[in-house]
C-alpha cells in the first residue's frame, strides 16, 4: 500500500471529519472505513502517473483524497447522508482557511499584497500546466480576471462518478475568499455548478466613489438588515424605515446580524426612521417586501424624493408595482426589479442570515435592458465585496425563481416544515415539478432566466448533481434556514406566489402538470397553513 495514500489521508485538516465519522459509526466504524479510503485512494494515485507535477498537485493533493472518502462514505450511509456531511466538514475547513488570510489583508496595504500574490500564482496554479484553461486573463494592479474553461476538479469528479463533489471544491472558495476584508471575489457562475466558464474577478473593494451617497431602506426584515449592512460598509449614508420594537432595537443596538455560515457577528448604525421620510432627498431607494406589502405601499412610495427606486423580493406583479410608483409622474422616475439570494431568520435582538461569500442583488427592469444610467450608479453604490449583478427582463426572472421556489415549499408544508423527512423520490418529484413548470412558463411566451437554468432538471450528470445537492441541503441546518424557516414565517408570501403562477398556469392550459399538481395537492390548503404557522 503507498506510504503517499497514507500521507494525504493523515493530514490534520482531516481530524474533525474522522471524529464526525466516529460519532456516526462509532470509532471502530470510521477506523474501518478510513482504512477502506486508503485503500481505494492507493488505486487511485497510481492513474496520476502521466500527469505534470502542477497538475498532480490538485489532483492527488486535493480531488483524488475527497473523492476517494466520499466514495467510502456513500457506500456506508448513502450519498445523500455522506454528501451532507462532508459538505458540513468542508464548510468548517474553509473557514479556518479563510482566517489564514483574514490578519494579512486586514492590515494597511494588505489588500494589495494579496492581489499580486493572486495574480502571480494563477498562471503556475490555475494555468495549462495545472490542467485548467484558461482565457481572458488580465490584471491591472487592482483587479484580476480570469475566465477558467476547463478545470481538473470538474474532469476528475466527473471521470470517478462524483460530478456532485465538484461544488465542494466551488463552495470551498467562496467561503475562503468571499468575505475577506478589502477584497472583492466574484464569479457569476462555475464548471461545478453547471455554467459554461468559471469567471474568477478579485478586485480591491474600494469604499464609496467620491461623495457617499444617500441611500433609504424601506423593510429591515433578514434581507433588508444584510443588504442595510453591506451598504452601510461601502461609507454610504443609509436610513432605514423600521417600525415597533425592532426600530427600537437597531436605535439603541445598531443593527446586528449573526452570519450563520461565515459565524461571525456584525454590527452598523443607520439612521432610523418610523415612517417614510418627506421632503428628503435620496440617490436610490431599496424597498424590501413581500409581494402584498409592495403593491399596498406602491402610492406612498411615489412621493418620495428619489429618481430610482429599487423593489427587491418575490414581486409577481411588477407592472402593477412599477406603474403606481410612477402615477403622478412627480415622484421616482425610474423603477428597477431586484433579488437578493440570502435566507434566515429574524431574532428579538439580531437577523440572523444565511449567505454563500458576499453574495449579490440580482437588478434590472421589469422589461428590456437596465439603462446604463441605472447601471453605472448601482456600480458606485455596490462598490465593495457586495456586487450588483445585472439582468435583464426581470419579469421573467423572477417568475421562473417563483416556479422553482413553490415546489419546495409544496414540499416543506406536506412535511410540516421538516425537510429532513425528504425522500429521495420526494427530490426527484420536485425536479420534476420545477421542469414542468418551466415548460409553462416557455408555453405562457415567457424566457427561462437566467439562461440554461433548466439544465440542471433535464436527465444528466447535472441533474444528478442537483439532486444528491438538494437531498444533502435537506439533511442539515442549510434546509431549515433557507426554505422551511421562510415557509413557517411567510405563509401569506408563498399563497400570493402561488396565485400569481396559477394563473400563469391557466394562460397556458395545454400544457400538462401532473407532478406539480401532485405535489400541491398533497400538502394542506392555505387557510389550514395560515392558521397553523401564522396563528
């Protein structure tokens, strides 16, 4: 057996998941199957023979030994259990790697060390000898770019079976270079997860350009308290309208929220109001409600004195929205449609909210391509770690998240709000449910957005990944805080996205939905879930 299949499964970074192993199958079971991963990465290592020494190092360092223990694990407990566990311990790993590089660039010009480095290690590490290729790459002293279309980790855990590991390795970076201070990591998709090319842009996150600007945030809910925070780091004035006992709270506290993945703890102080503010002028408005919420403030939010007013949230009714903000035509002249992708909860004293690195608002028009007007100030707004990405016909956008969001939810309510009673099957039926809709949605003469969404649910190496993906979510606290915490909280939210796609449904009436109307059918109707969770 080789010494070198040892030497990797020793590394100390692979202590805590050997003593989670321990408490699942007991410290004779994982010594057993630790063994049994050994053995199997010995046969392994001994394909690498033909590889470059640069390219060895990620495959036999780094793919080759996680393939080798999740292949272990998966035939002990299932793939479902052994990717949700895993997934758990990568989590943890990165983030002590993270920590590796936190102290560095916290301190004054750190942040610009650590762009070099990056820009001189990608060709060595990220470069034709390590197995990548690479196009586009550029670096100007302040931001690197790079687009990787061809990765080993995607080619190795495709060639073993596993294409589903390849989103550890995606997760992996953006937990470790996601949220650095000074540092802005963005990619807008990856091989792993099913896009074309995996764009690598690091930048400098610079504080706001020129003056700060003057922002309002209409609803501080888990949403609205994340992107409240992210604004307030980039130097801008922000005032908030919250209302009750939470406005007290942010007063007298600041506003506090406890990063669930990344576990650390943030404070900032906007400025509070109880209502929205007259006679004030602001560069842009973010309103973050429900649906219901948006349409009933809509005539309130057309006195305001702003000319962009930024909606953000499940909104199926965007024209409705976008025509009473602009009625009387004195008031917000420009109207944009936005989602931001976090999830959690709110505490009497703190949000508490669940992110992959700094994430992004998602933002454009309800129709058509964002202005460049629009897209140049949202530039100079978002100019740290915190990104807007741009689309277009958010209309659509996001009346294809809502077809993909309601299954789960249909789902989570059958289950009384315990994803972790999943079955596989009961997985495989929502894919189905999301694709049919999805054929609704082309039926009705819409677009599926964002492009090539629907690849992941069509037969394939995707679709698997996507399954054992969501089936591992499921298992762990991921599922409770980003889908049946948000089921129990806004029931009314899931029945106003439920009506709107229903009768988008009835535009395209030839078109056939058994699994999804199975799956609605098995769960309780809205009055009973209104009067279990809202009561």
């Amino acid at each position: 057996m080789s010494r070198t299949a040892r030497k990797l499964l020793e590394q100390k970074k692979f202590d805590p998941l050997v003593a989670r192993l321990s408490d699942r199958l007991g410290t004779d079971g994982a010594a057993a199957l630790w063994v049994r991963a050994e053995r199997r990465l010995d046969g392994l290592l001994k394909t690498t023979e033909a590889l470059g020494k640069q390219e060895r190092m990620h495959v036999e360092g780094f793919i080759m030994p996680t393939c080798a223990i999740y292949q272990e694990m998966a035939e002990e407990m299932g793939k479902e259990e052994a990717l949700a566990l895993l997934m758990d311990f990568a989590r943890s790993n990165a983030l002590v790697n993270r920590r590796f590089f936190e102290r560095p660039v916290s301190v004054p010009g750190g942040g610009g060390l650590f762009l070099r480095g990056f820009a001189a290690l990608q060709p060595r590490a990220f470069g034709r000898n390590a197995g990548f290729s690479v196009r586009d790459s550029s670096h100007d002293g302040s931001r690197v770019h790079f687009d990787i279309t061809g990765c080993p980790y995607q080619r190795v855990t495709a060639e073993l079976g596993v294409p589903e590991l390849c989103n550890l390795f995606c997760t992996n970076d953006d937990i470790i270079y996601g949220d650095l201070p000074g540092i802005r990591f963005s990619r807008k998709g990856t091989l792993g997860r099913g896009a074309a090319v995996c764009d690598f842009d690091v930048s400098l996150a610079k504080g706001a350009a020129g003056e700060p600007r003057r922002l309002l945030v209409v609803g501080v809910g888990v949403i609205g308290s994340y992107l409240t925070q992210v604004l307030c780091e980039a130097g801008h004035d922000v005032c908030v309208v919250a209302r009750g006992r939470w406005a007290t709270t942010i007063e007298r506290d600041g506003l506090r929220i406890r990063h669930y993945l990344q576990r650390k703890d943030t404070t900032c102080h906007p400025r509070v109001v109880r209502e929205l503010p007259t006679g004030e002028h602001f560069d842009a408005a973010f309103v973050v409600m429900r649906q219901d919420q948006m349409v009933a403030l809509a005539p309130e939010l057309a006195a305001l004195d702003t000319d962009l007013v930024v909606c953000v949230g499940n909104d199926l009714r965007v024209d409705e929205v976008e025509a009473a903000v602009r009625a009387d035509g004195s008031g917000p002249r420009r109207v944009l449609f936005g989602f931001q992708g976090t999830a959690g909860h709110r505490e009497a004293d703190r949000a508490v909210v669940v992110r992959l690195g700094a994430w992004h608002l998602t933002v454009g028009p309800a129709a058509g391509e964002i202005p460049e007007r629009d897209r140049t100030l949202l530039e100079r707004i978002f100019c740290g770690s915190y990104r807007a990405s741009f689309e277009h016909d958010m209309r659509w956008w996001l009346v294809c998240h809502a077809v993909s969001v309601l299954p789960f939810c249909f789902l989570a309510y059958r289950l009384g709000c315990d994803l972790t009673k999943a079955t596989a099957e009961d997985i495989t039926k929502l894919t189905d449910a999301i694709l049919e809709g999805y054929e609704v949605v082309l039926a009705a003469g819409g677009m599926i957005l964002p492009e090539g969404d629907e690849d992941f649910l069509r037969p394939g190496p995707k679709r698997v990944a996507w399954e054992l993906a969501l089936r591992a979510m499921a298992k762990t606290a991921i599922g409770r805080l980003c889908v049946t915490d948000h089921c129990k909280n806004a029931v009314s939210e899931m029945r106003a996205l439920d009506e709107g796609v229903s009768e988008l449904f009835s535009r395209a009436s030839e078109v056939a939905h058994p699994t999804w109307d199975a799956l609605r059918a098995a769960m309780p109707d809205w009055d009973e879930l209104e009067r279990i969770w809202q009561s």
